[in-house]
C-alpha cells in the first residue's frame, strides 16, 4: 500500500503521463503523415521528371532521327571527329560519293583521314582539329581512284560539363570546281594583264618609230633618197603593228561560235605563191625557196591556212637573218599532206619547245624580235580546227623546221 502522499502522487500524475502518451501518438501520426505525403510528392516528382525525361529522350532520338536523315541524304559529309582517342565517331555516306571511301571504312581505320589529306595540308588539318575556327577552311584530299578534290570544311569545338573539349563537329562540301574556277579566273586575269602588257609594248615601239620618222620626213622634205628610206622604216612599223592586231583579232574568234571552218580544197602551190606576193614581197620575200608539187593539196579554210602560213613564215623571215632562205615544202603523209617551213636562224631553246604553242608564250630568252606571244597559239588552233596537227623541230644553231599537218584534198 502506498501511503498517502504517494497514492495522491501517483493519481495526480496518471492522467499526465496519459496526455503525454497521447500526444506522442499524436506526432507520430503526424510525421509519419508528413513523410507519407513527402513520400507521395517525391514520386509525383520522380514520376514527371522520368516522363519529362521520356519525352526529351523521345525528342532526342526524333531529332537524332531527323538528323541522319538530313545528313545522309546531304551532299555534303557531315562527321563527329572524337579527340581521344583520336577518329571519327561519325561520318555521313556522302563520304562514299565525295571520296570513295565507306563510313565503315573510316572507322575501322582512325589514321586514314591523314593518309589521304595531301601532305601539304596536313598541318592545317590538325591546327584546325586542335582549334577549330568560324572560318572556312579549304583542303585538298585524295579519293580512292587517285583524283585530288578541294573541300571546304566548317567546324565546331564540343566541350563536355567540364569545358573540355571532347569532339570536333562539321560539314565538308567538295568544291573542286568552284576552286578550279577561281584559279580559271585568275589565270585568265594575269593573261590579259600579260596581253595588254605585250600588245602596248608592240604597239608603242613601232608607233613611235613611225611619229619620229613622220618628224624627220617634215623637217627634210626635199631629199628623195632618206625619203624613200623614211618610208619603207614607216610601212615596216606599220606592218608591225597590223601583224599584232591580226594576232589580237584571232584571239577575240578563237570561241566555239567564232571559229567556224569552212574546208575546200586548195591547191598549196598557187595559194603559197600569191601570199608571197601580197604579204611578204616587202618583207624578206626574195629569201623565199617554194617547192611544192604541182598537185599537192590539201582541204582547209582559205582564210585560216592563209593565218597560219603568215604566222609561220613571217616568224621564219623574222628570227633568221638575211640572206639565208626560208624553205616552204611539202610532204605526203597517206591521207594527209604535210606543209613544211624550214630556217636557218638561231634556232629554238630546248626548254622552250614544250610550251612553243601556248598562249602568251614569248620564250625564255630576252630577245628584240619578241611578239605578243599570240602567233603560234593562233597557228596551233586554226590547224587543229582543219583537223590537222602543228610540230616543231630545232635545236640552239641550227634553225627551226615548222610542219603542219593537214587533211589532203
């Protein structure tokens, strides 16, 4: 038995430890409600981003889709170069058609990119791989069967999380033929620069031969004799500056609507003979051997084969000196009959006969008697344009012997 004062104790704190006990269960049931809700509320969460993140990757693998699509039905090569280990971790199959070379090909060999960029270009691949720059950038590379194309690449640098660089991305375009224009272009710009550079040279010396005799002619009118020679000096300048113009002229109709043959049968004999006459009886035309057979003929363009023996004989008088002859003959070649003009002159440097027919070539050798470099390219398309051919023999000393080969009539 208690006493008393424990008894009343006791009954007194009964109800509090009651209460207390209550309000425990109380809390209980309130943090574990809590933490069911928190619970639930994470899944809800958890369950959305697992939905949101279903969808972004259905959207990445629709965009990754989307894509290969367009980049392999692209032209262009579009590729993914991993930086370590160094290869490509895609390639379209443009590839195939722009290098002949497979995608599977590529992966299967990481060095092959650098095998199969030019040597040159080499280091401005691997400059570009390491920094990958905004601009384009043009190298040249060899495909499978050994043709060399340019191709212009623009890449991107991609980092991972971190900001380190992990892959280079880009697209490659073959531009051969635009590269193969610009340099057209340019070539053809350095040859007009070339041509006007020639065609005033040959025009300003003659002209100004023919104004200073002009003066002396007016200053002294009364003497005949350094008359008549200030004359011929004046005809002669002229006949220099015609002979460029005529050069010029056939260059302008050297286009497939300008150069339209018209072949008919000539008689090579009389046909030499009266351009002798006309042309070079002024001009050297006494050093003239003709020896043509009185049925020699060929099938030409009148106007043409007239071009092309004036260039070749007058290039013949010109570069030989007097009295030596200039040789004009002709060979039978079965169908063909050939036109042979023959010099003694100086002859014609090794190194020159190779590009002898090409335009604007004036020779390698500094000389007084150079053209615009126009003759000769003339002579060699108004002949191939008869169906014929043009060569040359010579050697330093010994002369020059031209032959044109042309259909016979």
């Amino acid at each position: 038995m208690f006493s008393s004062g424990t008894f009343a104790w006791a009954v007194g704190f009964a109800p509090s430890l009651v209460n207390h006990v209550l309000l425990g269960h109380v809390l209980l049931w309130v943090v574990v409600a809590l933490l069911v809700a928190r619970v639930r509320s994470d899944r809800r969460r958890l369950e959305a981003q697992r939905e949101e993140a279903q969808r972004a990757l259905a959207r990445a693998e629709d965009s990754e889709r989307r894509f290969r699509l367009l980049a392999e039905d692209a032209p262009d090569v579009v590729y993914r170069y991993r930086l370590d280990p160094p290869g490509l971790e895609y390639v379209s199959p443009a590839t195939t058609k722009v290098l002949g070379i497979t995608p599977e090909e590529h992966y299967a060999d990481p060095g092959l990119l650098r095998r199969i960029v030019l040597p040159e270009d080499l280091p401005r691949m691997e400059a570009a791989l390491r920094a990958p720059c905004e601009a384009p950038l043009t190298l040249r590379w060899r495909r499978r069967d050994g043709a060399v194309i340019c191709a212009e690449h623009r890449n991107v640098l991609i980092r991972d999380e971190r900001g380190v660089p992990i892959a280079v991305e880009g697209i490659a375009r073959d531009v051969t033929e635009r590269v193969r224009v610009e340099a057209e272009r340019e070539r053809l710009v350095s040859e007009r620069e070339d041509l006007l550079r020639a065609v005033s040279h040959d025009f300003r010396t003659p002209l100004q031969a023919v104004l200073l005799r002009a003066e002396a002619l007016a200053r002294n009118p009364g003497d005949p004799e350094k008359t008549t020679r200030t004359a011929r000096a004046i005809v002669e300048s002229a006949r220099r500056m015609t002979a460029a113009l005529q050069d010029v002229l056939h260059l302008a109709r050297l286009t497939p609507d300008g150069l339209k043959p018209q072949p008919e049968p000539i008689p090579l004999a009389p046909f030499v003979q009266d351009l002798a006459q006309r042309v070079f009886a002024d001009q050297g035309g006494a050093r003239l051997a003709i020896s043509l057979e009185p049925d020699a003929a060929v099938r030409a363009d009148p106007a043409h084969l007239e071009r092309i023996l004036t260039n070749l004989i007058g290039n013949a008088l010109k570069y030989s000196d007097a009295p030596s002859p200039v040789r004009i003959a002709s060979e039978a070649a079965g169908a063909e009959r050939i036109v042979v003009v023959a010099d003694e002159g100086p002859g014609i440097p090794a190194e020159d006969l190779p590009r002898l027919f090409e335009r604007y070539f004036r020779g390698t050798r500094p000389s007084r008697r150079q053209g615009t470099g126009l003759g000769l390219y003339v002579t060699r398309i108004l002949t191939e344009a008869q169906g014929g051919a043009v060569t040359v023999e010579s050697a330093p000393g010994h002369g020059a012997v031209f032959r044109v080969r042309l259909p016979a009539a």
